[in-house]
C-alpha cells in the first residue's frame, strides 16, 4: 500500500476544500453554492483509488460516485427543510447541532441502503454506466426540483473564521485519504462512497451558520444540490477518459466536461429561477 497516494490526495483534498466556504461568503447562496460544488475533492480521489486500485477497482468506484451524490443531494434537503421545523424556541446553537447530528444519520443510512442497492444491482448484471448515469439522473433531477422555489441567499457580512476554514480542509482530507487507503484494500463501492463523504457540504453548512446565522447555508442548499451533481457528471466521463487517456489527462478531460456539459447549464438555471423569484417578489 503506497501511504503517499493516499496522502497526497489528503492533502490536494484539504487545500481545494477551503475555497468553497469563500465563495458563498463572497458571492452569495447561488453563484456561490454552483461554483463551491464543481468537482474538486473527487479528482484527488479519483487519482488515489486508480493509482491503488486499478482500473477495475477505479471504475466500480466511480459508479458509486452519484448514487453518493445523491445520498449528499438528500443530506442537503435535510438542511433546507428540517431547520424550520425546529421548535422556534430553541436557540440558534441549538437547532443548528440538532440539523447537523439529523443530516449525518440520514447520509448513512441512506449510504447503507445505497451499497446495497448498488450491489444488487451489479449481482442482476447491470453495468457500471448504467448505475452511474442512473444516480446522475436522480440527483441531477432532485437539485433541479430544489431549485425551481429558491430559498433567499444572501452574501454573507462576517468573514469566516480562519480556525473553521482549517478545520473543514482538515475534515475533507481525511475523508479522502480514507477513500484511497480502503480503495487499496479492494473494497471499491465503499471507497467511492467515502470519496463522497459530504466534508464539504457539512463544514460550509456549520461554517456559514455559525458565521453569517441560518439564511445563507440555508439559501445554498439547493444550488449545492444542483451544483454537486456536475461531481457525478465527473465520474461518468472518468469512467472512460481515465481509462483511455491515463489518470491526471483523463480526469482534465472529465473535468472540463462535468463543467461544460452540467455547471455551466447548472448556473443559468438557478441564475433564471433566482431572477423569477426576486421578480415575484416585488410584484
């Protein structure tokens, strides 16, 4: 088991992790929660498992990849959903811990349920692609369904603390190097499932909860949702450019694409859903 990989992909994992509390903070729910959620944390780890696992193993463990996406897409609609259904007599630390320990059960038990159904599935001889673009079409049409009455996503007015950017860079490289070390061990399904262990999506909620108050985390959940699934657009094209093309050129090819063909498409919709809101609004 080569230790490096996996701490190289903790590493890459951690440093691109950081940015994505930045630019909610910066530019809002919307552009924020689309930019924040392009395909980042994956390419370390898609690298890592190939370079462990070969590409058998690469290839199962891209497959998960939007199932997990779609687990993520379900822990997000936890955050937009349960906080107003909080008792409104609870302080704001309260009910942020009771969303956040609520978020994690439903992304494991949904996790649990998603090895086995995808499991299942390759014992009926379904094929990688078609249990990958199967979980990219669910999670693509849920974000989709989120968006359509877009919550209010302000920019934020206080400045994330430092302390809560390490601390969230530290948490997605863990869960990345984790993925890898358990991709070396030929467990794929799982390892792709921890590659997508929502670090992100957590530490920006808690962060920007805790800096800005509830409006802001709560405002880019849906274009997180959205924007998360150009992730499984990611591990489709992977599945084949990395095998074609060789690890760090195959995953600029799918990286590039998941942009193109789903963030880009991703940003205008919510841009439009966001100006027929405001437009409502005011009338």
């Amino acid at each position: 088991m080569d230790g490096q990989t996996a701490l190289l992909a903790a590493v890459m994992a951690g440093v691109v992790a950081t940015t994505v509390t930045v630019l909610i903070e910066k530019y809002g729910g919307v552009l924020g929660g689309i930019l924040g959620t392009i395909p980042t944390t994956i390419i370390p780890a898609a690298i890592g498992m190939g370079s462990e696992g070969g590409d058998d193993s690469l290839i199962l463990s891209l497959a998960i990849v939007p199932a997990g996406m779609l687990i993520n897409a379900i822990f997000l609609s936890t955050w937009a959903i349960l906080p107003s259904k909080l008792p409104k007599t609870w302080d704001s630390n309260k009910r942020l811990i009771v969303t956040s320990i609520c978020s994690l059960l439903v992304w494991t038990s949904t996790g649990i349920f998603a090895i086995k159904t995808v499991d299942l599935a390759i014992d009926k001889n379904y094929s990688a692609y078609q249990i990958a673009i199967t979980g990219f079409v669910l999670v693509g049409t849920l974000g989709a369904i989120m968006c359509w009455n877009l919550k209010p996503a302000p920019k934020g007015n206080n400045q994330v603390s430092k302390k809560i950017l390490v601390s969230r860079g530290f948490v997605a490289a863990t869960a990345i190097g984790v993925a890898v070390i358990i991709s070396g061990l030929g467990m794929p399904l799982i390892a792709g499932l921890a590659s997508v262990f929502p670090a992100i999506f957590l530490t920006s909620m808690v962060a920007l909860w805790i800096a800005q108050g509830p409006s802001v985390p709560l405002g880019a959940a849906g274009p997180m949702m959205m924007g998360g699934a150009s992730v499984a657009a990611y591990s489709i094209i992977a599945m084949w450019s990395m095998i074609e093309y060789g690890l760090i050129v195959g995953s600029a090819i799918a990286w590039i694409g998941s942009i193109i063909l789903w963030s880009i498409p991703s940003f205008a919709y919510v841009n439009w859903r966001s100006k027929i809101q405001k437009f409502d609004a005011s009338t």
